[in-house]
C-alpha cells in the first residue's frame, strides 16, 4: 500500500517537472483561429468579422506571457504549440429573435508537433442587442479567457496517459449533453 | 395552506434537483456497447481501434494522444444504455480526430475515470447521472502501415 502512495506519488511529481519544464517556453498560437471548412457558420461572418482574430489578441493578453501569436508552422515548430479551429458558430443576427448564440472550438497541444492533449469548448450567449460579430467577439473573449486558465494547470500540459485526471476539466466543462 | 405548498413544492424540487445532480461512477463491459449493428454501421471502417494491450503493428506516424469526453442523454434509458451510446461517442470523435489528420488507426485505447477508480480490463467507466451519462476514453492516434 505504501509503494503505491510512493509509486503515485513520485508520478505526480515527475509529471510536474515535465509540466513545469514545457510550461517555461511560451506556447505558440496561430494568430487567428480558423475555421474548419465553408460549412462552418456563414459567408458574412467569416469574411466580415474578427473576432477569431480578436480572441487570440485576448488570450495572449489573459495568459500573461505563457501564450505568443507566431507565423509560424505549428506542426513542425518546436517546444509547445496550440492549435485551434472553429468547428461551429451560430450568430446570426435578430437579437432574441433568433435565438441563443454559440461558437464551439476544438484545440490540441502539441509538443514537438506531437498531440499531448486536446479539448473541444462551446461557448454560449443569450444577449439582445447585439450584432453577429460582436456577439461573436464576446464568446471570442469568454473562451480566451476559459483556454488561459486551462493552459495555467500543469496537469492539461502533459499527456495524462495513467496520470491522476483533473475531473475532466480539461475537456468540455459542460459537455454537450442530450447527444442522441 | 399557502406556506406548506410552499415548502412541499420547494421539496420536490431540490428531490428532483438532486436526483438529477446525483451521479455514479459505473463500469460496463466495452464489447456490449459495441455489439449491436446500430453499433458497427456508426463506427467508421477506415480507422482501426486498438483497446489496452492489444498488439498493433508498428506504426508509421505517430499523430500523439488525442481524449475524447463524450456526454449522451440518459433520460428514459437505463445507465447502461446511456454510457454505451457515450462510449460509441467518444470512440468517433477519437476516429474522426484520426481522420482530421490522415491517420488510419487509434491504439492503446483506455478509459478515464474521473474519479481515479481502478477500471477492469475489458470495461468502460462512465459518469451515469439523472440527465447524462459521462465517458472519457484516450488513445494514441497513428498511422499504420497498409494492411496486405
């Protein structure tokens, strides 16, 4: 019993120095987020709003130097990289009319162009008076702000393969339930 | 009179609240999830799924370790029904994950289980709750070489 507590113990921490070793170098974003194809959200909203732009802005600023914008190949760039895509966004415009306003992302962590970790995260908006693009900025901003303190755990910057998950913050807090 | 309806509605709603928020840890069998045809015909042929320990041949590519936590609906069904179509969830967003990137095959494949419980060979952990059922599952995506 006590070579497991040791066992798991010496785990955690080894699992913190990794952690704490590729959280040093900043971790490398694309400087807009894109979209995965045409079929995601509408002509307008792709062609006229910033708002993926914007929310790297936001993540930058909210990571507080642990996240830098590059031109970079984040496949073949080395140390830690993020990678993200829209994979969904609903903002058409009419306020209440039409309805709730979601964007949904998907992000992988990659370390030395190896996937360590990834999640997918969908953030909602029920504002009035609102048009598309700001109400996209806004969830823009809500997810930044989400991805930040994601990236502050160490526990998200490795591969948790047999390590002590985090009660599945790390993906989706609220999963998309009522998939059939 | 007013004031005890009151409190009785205000009862059944934190009863139902809670029977709602209540969740428990289950384990299932993986290959009862995946026997039905319904099953079969969601997954997709072109990636091949690897589970634990089970031998794969050396790959070419190694995409990483990809996680997939899938919720579905478990109103009106029973525990296992709803962890089973959260298992089949999750095991196509790890395909489609394998997919995204050229991949053909996802190893090594295990369950999560959120509250560090052991999880028997042969079984998925899922989080049964009221309202939804819970799986969490990692697997390395890769690419194998052509089969002969």
């Amino acid at each position: 019993m006590q070579l497991k507590h040791r066992l798991g113990a010496a785990l955690a921490a080894a699992s913190f120095i990794v952690a704490a070793t590729a959280a040093a170098e900043p971790i490398k974003v694309a400087r807009s987020v894109p979209y995965k194809d045409i079929s995601v959200g509408t002509a307008d909203v792709r062609q006229e709003c910033d708002w993926n732009t914007q929310m790297i802005d936001y993540l930058v600023q909210y990571s507080r130097g642990t996240v830098v914008a590059t031109d970079e190949n984040l496949d073949t760039a080395p140390g830690m990289a993020l990678k993200l895509v829209v994979v969904g966004i609903h903002t058409a415009g009419g306020g209440a009319f039409s309805g709730p306003k979601w964007v949904k992302i998907r992000g992988e962590l990659l370390l030395n162009g190896k996937v360590i970790n990834n999640f997918q995260k969908t953030s909602h908006s029920m504002d009035l008076f609102r048009g598309s693009c700001s109400v996209a900025n806004k969830m823009g901003k809500q997810l930044s702000g989400w991805l930040a303190k994601w990236l502050r755990k160490p526990a998200n910057l490795v591969d948790d393969e047999g390590i002590a998950d985090d009660k599945g913050d790390t993906a989706a807090d609220k999963p998309d339930a009522a998939k059939q | 009179m007013r004031q005890s309806s009151k409190a009785i509605a205000m009862l059944g709603a934190a009863l139902l609240c809670g029977a709602a928020a209540a969740s428990k840890l289950e384990t299932f069998p993986v290959d009862h999830a995946l026997a039905p045809e319904a099953a079969a015909q969601k997954l997709r042929h072109s990636v091949r799924l690897f589970w634990g320990a089970q031998p794969y041949p050396q790959p070419e590519r190694d995409v990483g370790s990809f996680r997939a936590d899938e919720a579905s609906n478990s109103t009106n069904k029973s525990d296992q029904d709803a962890c089973d179509r959260a298992l089949l969830s999750a095991l196509i967003f790890l395909q489609a994950s394998a997919e995204d990137h050229g991949a053909n095959a996802v190893v090594a494949i295990h369950p999560i289980s959120a509250r560090q419980q052991p999880i028997p060979a042969g079984q998925y952990a899922c989080d049964a709750g009221g309202i939804a059922a819970r799986v969490m599952l990692r697997g390395r995506v890769v690419k194998l070489p052509a089969s002969p």
